[in-house]
C-alpha cells in the first residue's frame, strides 16, 4: 500500500491512496481508496464519465481530477 496522496477539489482537501499494483505507461485501470470506498480510475481517458468507476450520486469530475492528477504524476 503506497502513502496517502492528497488533492484540492472545489475548496476540499480529499485523500486517497493507490492500491493496485506500481503506476507505469503500461497501467490502463488504477485502484484507489477515497473516503473509505474502493474506486477504479482509468487515467488515460479524457471523458470525465468514462474515467472511473462512479456510480449515481458520486461525483464524477473529482475522480477525473484524481485519475488526471495521477496521469500527470507518473507521465502516462
């Protein structure tokens, strides 16, 4: 399990942690854990609804930011 990895979204302070496996070019799903609850994010997706695994009622656009976030930090 990696360290806690923190993101602003709207004002709010969210914290998550990558749980699959390391982050390479080669990764197309990662899991994460956000607020308690398991999520897959699919980082090399530009369609906010298509980028994770969120159900009615999540907010879709924070898991974009998060799966663009770890895009960006791993150069995917």
């Amino acid at each position: 399990m990696s360290l806690p990895l923190r993101i602003t979204f709207e004002g709010k302070d969210y914290q998550y942690t990558i749980i699959s496996g390391p982050v390479t070019k080669d990764t197309q799903v990662v899991r994460i854990l956000l607020e308690g609850e398991e999520r897959e994010l699919f980082p090399k997706q530009t369609d906010p609804l298509k980028s994770s695994s969120a159900a009615i009622g999540d907010n879709a656009r924070l898991l974009h930011t998060i799966s663009r976030s770890i895009a960006l930090r791993w150069k995917l």
